[in-house]
C-alpha cells in the first residue's frame, strides 16, 4: 500500500507539472501547428525522453551537485534560455503560405529526428525541470526504496509527459482545425514564437531558489 500511495503521488504531481503551460507545451504547440501531427508526436517523443533523463540522473544524485552548484545551474539555465529563443526568433519570421491546406504539412513537415530533438533538447535544457524531479523524489524516495520502485516512479513521470503532449499533438493537428486556422497560422506561430522569448528570458533569469 505505501508502494501504491507514493507511486499515486508522483502521478497526480506528474500530471499537474505537465498540464501546467511551459516550454514542452510550447514547442510541441508550435510543431503540431507549423508542422504536422507527426512532427507534434515525436516532440512529444523527445519531452517523454529527456524526462526519462531528468528521472535517472535525479535518482542516481547527479541531479543533487546540479542544484547546488550555481556554475552549473547558470550553465544549463543560460544554454535552455538561448535554444529556446532562437526557436522563438525561428516562430517569429515565419510568413503567410498561400497553400492549401491538404498540402500545408507535405510542403512544411520536418523530419521526425529534428521533431524529436526539438522536444529532447527543449526539455533536457531546461534547469527547472532538475529541480522538480530533487523535490519530488526528495519526498518519495528513501534509502530503502528498491531500484526497480524507483524505475517505476522515473517511468511514470516520463510516461505522464509523453501521453499528455501526444494528447495535445493530436488535437492540435486536427485537420479541420488546422484547416480553419491556416489563413492565420502564421500569426499563432509567431505568438507562439513570442512566448517561447518571453519562457526562455524567464529561464534565463531563474535563481536556483525558485
């Protein structure tokens, strides 16, 4: 039962943390807008992969040295900032198509590696996220708690990640959605663009405190 409680714990947090707008909810906004539904899907892919990083290294400690040292928190904040700006600059040129909407995603898609690292990069970058595992695990893990437990804890976040993102991929792609918004995507992804300047500033500014 204390096994179930903690691991219903991580989930309800998990989800929250998620469902919460941030940087992986913007990028994968942006690439299921700009792109595809497939692009949104494996940027969904790579946010479930660098929390399943975020999972591991916080669980094996590393995460620990990286709270508390400041030259490393500044490193990783000022490198999470700059990627996630210059994906909003990117958002921000984007210019009206004068395409149809059948062929808006096969003149536009992006490859799934670029999709996914997209994604990765986004959520692996950003500080806060080291952060959110030390003061989850902090709670839920003890010196007892056998590996495979842990594992399982690590898993769930990365799995919550993953599904709601696709979720939100998938919606976001509907193609009479999609075909209803094309005469002003552009000015959705440059919103988008601005928001993504605006979370990357806010990264870059973070204190470890925070």
């Amino acid at each position: 039962m204390a096994f179930f409680s903690a691991w219903i714990t991580v989930f309800a947090v998990s989800l929250v943390a998620v469902v919460t707008p941030g940087p992986d909810f913007a990028l994968t906004l942006r690439n299921s807008l700009a792109y595809s539904r497939r692009a949104g899907l494996y940027t969904a892919v790579g946010v479930g992969a660098g929390n399943l990083v975020h999972a591991t290294y916080s669980l094996i400690g590393i995460g620990a040295v990286i709270s508390k040292s400041i030259l490393l928190f500044n490193i990783l904040k000022w490198v999470g900032a700059a990627y996630l700006i210059y994906i909003g600059i990117k958002s921000l040129k984007t210019r009206k198509m004068a395409i149809s909407a059948e062929n808006y995603e096969q003149q536009r898609d992006i490859k799934r590696w670029i999709a996914f690292r997209v994604g990765f990069l986004g959520n692996l970058l950003n500080p806060k996220a080291t952060l959110f595992f030390l003061a989850l695990f902090t709670q839920i893990v003890q010196p007892s708690t056998p590996m495979f437990v842990q594992a399982v804890y690590g898993m769930t976040v990365a799995v919550v990640a993953l599904f709601w993102f696709a979720i939100v991929a998938v919606v976001i792609s509907q193609q009479a959605f999609k075909r209803q918004i094309l005469s002003f995507s552009h000015w959705l992804e440059r919103l988008t663009g601005a928001a993504l300047i605006a979370l990357g500033l806010r990264l870059a500014v973070a204190e470890v405190s925070d």
